[in-house]
C-alpha cells in the first residue's frame, strides 16, 4: 500500500474573473464599428479565457473575424479612393 496520493484539485477561479462574454461582445461591436485591430485583441482575450474556462469560444473567433474584415474593407475602400476621410 505505498501508492502515491491523488494531486489536488485546481483551485477555483475567483467570482467575477471570468469575463470570457465582455470580450467577445466588446471585440465584436469594436470589430464592426471602428477598430478592427481592437476587435482582434479582444478577440484574442476572449479565446484566452474561454480556454482557461472551459467555455465556448466562438464569440472571440467572431470578434476576430469582424475585425479581420474591417481592415480589408477599409483598405478596399482606401485603395478605391472611396474612404471618407481621405476625400479632397
């Protein structure tokens, strides 16, 4: 009877740490709105956590994929002369 004992369980995160949805909504919405490079961190934040806590991650692969189009849209409309900052 000399087996080794069982390692102990992980320690539970802290209420309120998880905050796997705050990034992914604010990826989302920063993604679609304005900032496409801010929509991909958040997204990437938001995978992070979804990983650490067993969730889903699909609203990070979402964000950063609005953010992803964001940029290529923007670039499109820039290259075409069309972007509204840039109109003389």
């Amino acid at each position: 009877m000399n087996t080794p004992y069982p390692p102990p369980p992980p320690p539970p995160a802290a209420a309120g740490s998880d905050r796997t949805v705050l990034w992914g909504v604010l990826g989302i919405i920063l993604g679609l709105l304005c900032c496409g490079i801010l929509g991909i961190v958040f997204g990437y934040l938001s995978i992070r956590d979804a990983k650490r806590y067993g969730q889903s991650p699909v609203l990070g692969y979402l964000a950063i994929a609005f953010g992803v189009l964001n940029i290529v849209g923007s670039g499109i409309l820039w290259a075409g002369g069309n972007y509204p900052l840039y109109n003389d």
